[in-house]
C-alpha cells in the first residue's frame, strides 16, 4: 500500500493495486480520509486501511 499526501487529501494505492484520491473525512483534519466505500486513518507509523464489508487491514512503514 502507498499513499501519498495530495492537497487537503491523499492518494492511496491499496494492496490490492485499486488507486484512489480520498478527501479528509471529516474536512480540516490530517489522520481521517475516506469517500464512499474506503477510509484510511494515518497513526504514527500505522494505516488502517478500511473496504466497507471487509476486515480492516492495518499497514505499517
């Protein structure tokens, strides 16, 4: 998984190669982004990565 800071958002390509512009979720913050069926909270050196219906992944540097 890579994500990259983008504006106000990131770009995320998840592990299953899917590439994708997530907004801050909610607007203004830096560790929440998300739209639709994907989220990611950034912690430190974690992601949890998150596919609505499915087991939330967690990532590390």
């Amino acid at each position: 998984m890579t994500i990259t800071p983008k504006g106000s958002g990131i770009s995320v390509i998840s592990p299953r190669g899917l590439e994708l512009d997530l907004p801050a979720s909610p607007p203004g913050q830096s560790v929440r982004f998300g739209e639709s069926l994907y989220a990611v909270v950034i912690e430190g050196s974690e992601a949890l990565w998150m596919v609505s219906g499915k087991v939330p992944i967690t990532c590390r540097r």
